[in-house]
C-alpha cells in the first residue's frame, strides 16, 4: 500500500487509523517523514528510512509531513521459512517472530547493515511497481528473504523474553478494540467494551493508555470518524446522513470531531478529495 494524508492505494488502514494484522509489515518512508506508534512506543522516520514490525501488534502512524508518503509492505511470516516445518522457519523465523520477541525494529540510514536494507525496500518499490512482470512474486520473495537474513544477522543475541502479563494485555486489548471495530455505529458504553475482556474499567482504561495512548472513549471516535471518511469517499451521502452511520447522534459533534482530527470539516474534505 502506498499512503498519504488523504488516501491510500490500493484500499487500506491508512493514516491515523489504529490497527493490527497477522502479516509482518515494513513501512517505508518513500518522501517527507512520520511518526508511527507500536505498543505504545513511537518511532519517528524520515526520508529513505524504514521500520520493522511485528505481525499483531497494534500500531499507527500518528503524524505526517504534509508532503509525506510511506510504503507499507505486508506478508506472512511463512514466506521467510520456504515451507512448514523447515529448519530455516525452526531456528530463523518463528523464535524472531513468536510471542512478540522482535516487535519492532527502526532500520535508519548510516550503518552498512541498514543501508543493505534500505536498498533492497528500494527495489521492493519498485519490483512492485512493475506487477506482471514474469516472474515478479519470485523476486519479491528472494528481496524478502536476503532482507530478513540481514536483520536476524543484525540483532542475533539481543532479542527479549516477554512476559505472560505482556501477552495476555495484548489479547485483552485486541478483544476490546475489535468490539469497538464490530459495533462503532451503535451506542455502546464503557462497560460493555470492558466486559469483552473480562476486565474492569479502570484496567481497560490504563490498557488503551499504555498501548495507543488514547482512551478508550477517544479511539472509539476516532474510528467513527475513519469511516466517516470512508463514506465521504465513497458515497454522495449528506454529512447528516453520515453522521448517523457511523455512529454519532448529532451531527454538530460529528462535524466538531472531524474537525479536530482532520483539520477539516466533513465538507471540506469531501471538496479535497473530488
């Protein structure tokens, strides 16, 4: 996926939308610079640089230089492993990837090791920009794979053990933000997003605090706003009838919101993108 401030391509999670998957992903700053969080963590990257991220963690970029673009590559980690079962998927592969070992992993500019990267990310671009080519998938694998044999070369050694408690917030948070994901359009309450993970209030709060730094209120206006966008994209509904999509009852708060996240109210960005 390629991603700005206003689109992505082909269709995707894009800018300011929180999210998780199973694949492993490299974002590539193609031109300006952003900053993106995982777990809680933020990392910021400029220009030709790139970061590591682990499949199922939680992430989103938080800020982009108006002139900024990134890349986002997305595979699954058996792509590295050649076939089940193998030795390279045994000793080189899963021991990285499992239990959040390797969460992250920011690949700057400077060292051989990291341009050696970079250089091949480049070509990854560009490999994919010439879809159909004979053979591409094959030489997007072996990119793939001389990538991966320089980062575990990189950080052999230097790899954490994560707690059990570490495992099960990332689960408990995955359970809540996916029922705010399922029911985003209905009226739902603290409460009830707590109950999914069988926690209290308080802890569902410090959950969302520690890994996106938001509450869990916030997120879940964020994310109707997102699909707000969407629907601005997409459709020729009125802003009213929008509003009440995706959740909002009053249409001044849904434009007060998209305001402040967007800078720009509902119509505006509708102007914007046609």
């Amino acid at each position: 996926h390629t991603i700005t401030k206003n689109d992505i391509f082909p269709k995707g999670r894009g800018f300011h939308d929180i999210h998780w998957h199973d694949e492993i992903q490299f974002t590539y700053v193609s031109k300006g610079s952003l900053k993106v969080q995982v777990e809680g963590n933020e990392y910021h990257l400029e220009e030709g640089e790139a970061l590591f991220i682990n499949g199922g963690l939680i992430h989103v970029t938080t800020d982009m230089s108006e002139d900024g673009e990134y890349v986002g590559f997305m595979f699954p980690e058996k792509i590295l492993g050649f076939f089940a079962g193998s030795r390279m998927e045994q000793n080189y592969v899963l021991p990285y990837l499992n239990n959040y070992v390797l969460p992250a992993l920011l690949i700057r500019k400077g060292t051989e090791e990291d341009e050696h990267i970079l250089s091949r990310l480049t070509e990854l671009k560009e490999v994919f920009g010439n879809v159909g080519e004979t053979a591409f998938e094959y030489e997007v694998s072996v990119k793939l794979v001389d990538i991966w044999l320089q980062i575990i070369k990189n950080i052999e050694g230097s790899v954490r053990k994560v707690s059990v408690s570490y495992i099960r917030r990332q689960e408990r948070m995955k359970k809540m933000m996916q029922f705010i994901i399922d029911h985003y359009m209905d009226a739902i309450t603290l409460n009830e997003i707590a109950e999914v993970a069988n926690v209290s209030v308080e802890e569902c709060r410090r959950c969302f605090r520690d890994t996106i730094k938001e509450t869990p209120v916030h997120f879940l206006l964020s994310y109707r706003v997102i699909m707000g966008m969407e629907l601005l994209r997409n459709t020729d509904l009125a802003v009213t009838d929008i509003a009440f999509r995706v959740g909002f009852n009053d249409t001044s708060h849904f434009i007060q919101t998209f305001k402040k996240k967007t800078g720009m109210t509902p119509k505006d960005y509708r102007n914007n993108i046609f």
